[in-house]
C-alpha cells in the first residue's frame, strides 16, 4: 500500500491532509503471540483480514510490511538484541536488491531470503505463545493488499494518534483566544513535532542577541532582537515518547527555537489492559481523549504564551550569555562526547559556533539549534534542538 509516513516543514491543509490518510487505514490490533508469525521477512496476523465473495464472509491472514521501528519493538518485547534483528533485517534488505538485479520477472521470490529472522522471530513468540501484543500499523480493507507493520508494544500502550492531538490542539488554542502560527510539522515514523508561534507575545532582548549573527542570512542580532514565545506539540503513535507540549522560544533573526524541556506537559502513552482482537475506538473514548488533549493545550497555552512567563525564560537566556566561551573547539569536543554527536555534528556545529559569533554558553545553544535546521531527518532535528539549553548549561557548568 501507499501511506506516506514521514514529511518535513508541513503547512497546516498539508498536515491535515497526510493524517487524516493515515488516520483512514489505521489497523491497530492486540494478538497473542499464537496469532502472529513471521513469513519471508513480513509479520502474517492470523485471520486478521476479512474477504468477502460470492460464498459470504470469510476470514484470512493479514500481511503486513514491518517498519525499523516494529522491529525495535520485536527486540523489546521479545529480549532479543536489537542489533541482532538490524542485521537480519539489513540482510533481507541486501538480499531483495540482489535479487531484483538479478532476477526482476519474479520480484516476490525475495521473500524466501529472510528464513533466519523467521526462525529466531517465531521461535522466542512460540516461547510464550498466550502473552498479549498490540499491533499498530496501516492497512486497507482489501485483504490482497499488503500492509504497513508500523509498532510492536504492550497491551497496555494508550494509543494518542497524531491526526486526534491536531484537531484537539487547534481546538485548545482556539478556546485560549491567542492567535498563533504554525510554523511547520514534522512527521516521521517516530513522532510528529507540530511548531507554534505567538506573534503578539514577544520581547526585545538586544542585550543577549547584540553578538549575535544569523549564519544563514548574516542579519545581526543587534539589529533585529525580537524573540517569539511559542510552543512544539510532540506525539507518538509509535512507542517514540509521550504526548508532550513544550515551550519554545524563537530568536526572529534566524528562527532558532530554544525548547524549555524542563517545563513541558506530558501525557504517558500508558492505560488500563487492552482487550484482545482489532480495536475500533468508540466515540466516547475518542471524545474523551480529546477533550484531555484540548484542555492540556489551552492549559498550556495561557502558561507559556505569557509574557512574564517569557520574561522569566528570557531572563535565564541573560545568565547563560554571561558564561564566556574560551576554547571552542574543547567545550565542543566534551559536549559531543556527553551528547552523542557525530563527528560531522560536532564539525558543523561548530562552524555554526563561529558563524553566529556569540562566544556565550548561548552561542553553543544558537549553533546548536541554526545547525539543527539544516540537518534532513525531522527526529535528529527535534533532538539536537531540545538538547540545546541542555547543553548551554554543561558548558556553563564545566567552564
């Protein structure tokens, strides 16, 4: 089938239109270990799909195509080293592109590659064959049309779908009375990260921007020294971390957003045992859950889209720009160490560093969030940005 999971820097009637397809096929289902296998590479749920023909209503087997992130689960949930399944994975991966250069008239026949992730899969799910798992993915009603493994997880995960916390979200800002902007989605298979900015709450801060230089437009912090409040509403459909809404500063003159991550509201994905069988929400559930999601936002909303509550963050900013930088290239190398950066992370980061010229512990946090920008997958991007204060600090801390 044909979803698409993962965009970047999405407008509002673009984001809308992504989630509510996905929102369309949505098959989530708890199985015990007994009703699932694994066939050439692909998770088989057992009477999962439904036909319908001339002789009535008949049920048959489901085929879906796992994800990395499925597979991430099956190590979880299972205790299997997830390197281990990678590598299978990656195997079957290599398998199917030899083949389709070797042989194109039979494609399917790859499916005969995976027989050792079978093997291991199937043997530790007939190790304790009653244990229930929820099974999230895509599929159609069409049982010939192969489908979208998307998350292996507990029977007890509370499923908050991204296509819900949207409608809930611009229901809760509408309901506040603030007018904000979006300034772009993501979505991947992890989690989506909607931004919003507040244009009529915001302040001037020369004094910790006037060093300070858009490495993208060369613009001067001194020159344009408007910061917006603004908040990201993170979800997860897939086990990626919690329904969140965190509080965001943007600098104006190069759009770097500041993520206060010790001030977020989060809702676990977590809730009472699941019962067995294909879920199918009813509307009091759904309306429920929507309503704590609308509430949270307007909650959130009138907290951090204040301008005391921004004076406040604004006024921790002024304490970080006060912690001198003295040797770049060091700090950098001990926060990448401590951060898990890359070595091109920590090169470009750098650069960025010297581009902005702000020697500050908030210099490293404008390098860090102006290279994050640039970077292509939209969850190293979220990452790095919610780390930046973080790191902001350990500089201040080591120095």
């Amino acid at each position: 089938m044909e979803t698409q999971t993962e965009a970047r820097n999405l407008d509002l009637p673009n984001l809308v239109a992504m989630l509510k397809e996905q929102s369309d096929v949505r098959y989530d289902v708890v199985v015990p270990a007994s009703g699932i296998k694994m066939k050439n590479g692909n998770l088989i749920i057992k009477s999962g799909g439904v036909r319908i023909d001339e002789q009535g209503v008949h049920t048959e087997d489901a085929t879906l195509v796992p994800t990395p992130i499925f597979d991430e689960g099956i190590a979880n949930r299972l205790n299997i080293p997830a390197r281990y399944v990678r590598t299978m994975r990656e195997q079957i991966t290599s398998d199917i592109e030899n083949h389709k250069q070797t042989n194109t008239a039979n494609i399917k026949a790859h499916r005969g590659f995976s027989t050792l992730y079978d093997e291991n899969i199937n043997y530790w799910l007939e190790n304790d064959p009653s244990r229930l798992h929820l099974v999230r993915g895509f599929r159609t009603d069409d049982v010939d049309d192969v489908g979208i493994a998307r998350a292996f997880l507990s029977d007890r995960y509370r499923t908050i779908d991204n296509y819900d916390v949207l409608l809930a979200t611009l229901d809760g800002v509408k309901s506040a009375g603030v007018e904000v902007n979006i300034d772009g989605a993501d979505v991947s298979d992890h989690r989506m990260a909607l931004r919003l900015t507040c244009p009529e709450v915001q302040q001037y801060s020369e004094e910790i921007l006037r060093g300070y230089t858009s490495p993208f437009t060369g613009e001067s912090g001194t020159d344009n020294p408007t910061i917006f409040a603004g908040l990201v509403i993170k979800n997860s459909e897939t086990g990626g971390g919690a329904f969140s809404i965190v509080p965001r500063l943007v600098i104006k003159v190069c759009n770097n957003g500041l993520q206060m991550t010790k001030d977020a509201m989060r809702a676990v994905h977590l809730g009472s045992k699941l019962e067995e069988g294909v879920i199918t929400w009813s509307e009091e559930t759904q309306q429920q859950e929507l309503a704590l999601i609308t509430t949270k936002t307007r909650d959130a909303v009138a907290t951090f889209l204040d301008v005391e509550y921004m004076k406040s963050k604004i006024d921790e900013l002024h304490q970080l720009a006060g912690v001198e930088v003295k040797q770049p290239p060091k700090t950098m190398k001990m926060i990448s160490k401590k951060s898990g950066w890359s070595e091109n992370e920590e090169n470009n980061i750098l650069k960025h560093f010297y581009q902005g010229g702000d020697n500050s512990a908030l210099g490293v946090a404008q390098a860090i969030t102006s290279y994050a920008q640039t970077v292509k997958k939209a969850d190293r991007q979220d990452e790095l940005e919610s780390s930046a204060l973080n790191s902001a600090e350990l500089v201040s801390i080591n120095i």
